[in-house]
C-alpha cells in the first residue's frame, strides 16, 4: 500500500490489505475519515505506523497476486466497526501465523 507522497510501500499481506481496501473504499466513499494503525514485520519492537485515513491523501493498493482474494465476512464487520471508533483499526502482522490465514482470525482479533 501506498500512502500519501511517500515512495515507500507499507507491506501488509495481500489477504488483509484486500480487506482493508473493502472498508476503506467503503467509507472514503462516503467521505468518513478514518485511522489505520499496523504493526509490521520489519519494524523495531513496539514501533507502529499509524495512518489518517482522508480521501484528500493519495493511496495506492498494490497486490503481490493477481488472483482474486475472497474476503472474510467477519473480518469485514470487524474492520468497519473499528473503523468507527476513536482507536481506528489496528492490523499487526508481526506474527507469521497472522499474515496468511485467508480468514484472518488472529488479525481480525487485533483490530481494535
């Protein structure tokens, strides 16, 4: 994922940020801002990036695949409604077992 002027990718596994694409172009849509925060693979241990959301900030989605990802129900509702809160949604793919499950139930558990 790309954000704003940056020329440095966010890498998120293709499974979430499908489902972060889902909900952030459902509520870009509808002009609601929103915070995205990840904790990621290659980050120093506690370090986390934290991202506002804004249809006025450039944002690019880039997938390594190219196969169609099914997106999980469940981990939708639970993106959309941290979306809604004032903590936003926190993804945390620092542990392996959390970065290619297609349902993403230990993610989608992370997402505040």
């Amino acid at each position: 994922m790309f954000y704003g002027s940056t020329a440095e990718p966010i890498r998120l596994p293709d499974v979430v940020l499908a489902h972060l694409q889902a909900v952030t172009t459902a509520r870009l849509r509808r002009g609601e801002s929103f915070i995205v925060s990840c904790r990621l693979p290659d980050a120093a241990a506690g370090h986390r990036t934290t991202l506002w959301m804004h249809a006025a900030i450039p944002l690019r989605f880039v997938f390594d695949v190219d196969a169609e990802i099914t997106l999980n129900g469940e981990t939708l509702r639970h993106f959309a409604q941290a979306a809604q809160s004032t903590a936003g949604i926190f993804i945390d793919v620092t542990e392996p077992d959390r970065r290619d499950s297609p349902a993403l139930p230990a993610a989608a558990r992370s997402v505040t």
